[in-house]
C-alpha cells in the first residue's frame, strides 16, 4: 500500500471517529433536552374533564364546513396565544395545541392528539409533550414532539379550576358527537 492509501486511510478513521463522538454526544445532549421538556408537562387540573376517544370523521373532515372554519377561526388567533405563551401564563394554566397525525403504516385516516406546549419559539412551531392517550403506533402519551404552527388544527388554554379558553374542535366534537354521521 503506497503512502497515499495509507493517509486516505487515515483520514477516513479520524473522519469516523470524529463523527462517532459528535452522534454520542448530541444524542446524550438531545436525551436531556427530551427529559427537561417531559419534566416541564403539567398535571391536568383537578376539576379538568378527562380526554375521551371519541369516532368523528378525520380524513377530510377539514373541508367540512364546521370544522374548517373552527380551524380557521382558532388559527388566526395563533399569534395572540403564541405571545401570551412567551410572555408566560399566568401559575397553573397550560397551553395545549390539537394537531392531526396520520397513520404511518399509510392507511386511511388519522388521529387528533393534545400536545402540552413546554417552548415555542417564532421560526418554529410550538414543542411539547404528547397529553393524548394515543393509538397510532410508534406514538406514546409523554413523547416528546414539535407541531409546525401549519399543522395546528386548534388550541386550548386550561385554567387551574379546570375552565379552558379555546378548545372550539373539541367543544364542537362534544357537542355533536351523538348526531348521526353525514
């Protein structure tokens, strides 16, 4: 092997072992980013309803007029939630986005999630904790996720005394979900 092999050779070792280190670390930094922003994740307050599964239409349902123009309504008022958020909610209140995840085996249909939103900065959308009990698989409640401020379908401030400020989907969804499917 000339010396030019033996340098190229070299070069790919410490190349590989440079990187190798770098993975490690960032890794072990993002695991404690992840674990810092589970810690954030409030409990829900006592007088809180609890989250229920309920069987509304998802796929498509944002050309329903309702819904669409719910979700219109709750994203218009993103920039104002989004500033009182980074100005700081007031003890005990918690900011909740709703967002929409698709089945990753590609199937038809999706399912509605809560997240807790822990951090939201402007070039990004909010980061939080899943606050659903989830069936999509590869899901779990607590997982750490980032919901782009596009793919927010509404929001929910909830009060201590277990009051909410927003939440139009899911009032809506309470509201008709013992109507008959269209």
């Amino acid at each position: 092997m000339g010396r030019t092999a033996w340098f190229i050779l070299a070069a790919v070792v410490v190349v590989a072992v440079v990187a190798a280190t770098w993975w490690r670390s960032h890794r072990v930094e993002r695991e404690m980013r992840v674990a810092n922003l589970a810690d954030r994740m409030q409990p829900p307050p006592p007088g809180a309803p609890k989250d229920q599964v309920l069987s509304m239409p998802v796929e498509g349902d944002a050309d329903h007029p309702e819904f669409k123009a719910l979700m219109d309504r709750a994203r218009s008022q993103l920039p104002e939630v989004r500033r009182r958020f980074r100005e700081g909610l007031p003890k005990g209140q918690a900011l909740f986005v709703t967002t929409l995840v698709k089945n990753p085996a590609g199937g038809a249909g999706g399912e509605q999630i809560f997240v807790q939103v822990v951090a939201w900065n402007d070039d990004q959308g909010p980061k939080g904790v899943i606050a659903s009990e989830v069936r999509t698989p590869g899901l779990h409640y607590g997982d750490v996720t980032m919901v782009l401020d596009a793919a927010i379908r509404d929001w929910t401030i909830s009060h201590p005394d277990g009051s909410e400020e927003g939440n139009a989907l899911g009032k809506y969804i309470e509201e008709h979900r013992s109507a008959p499917r269209r």
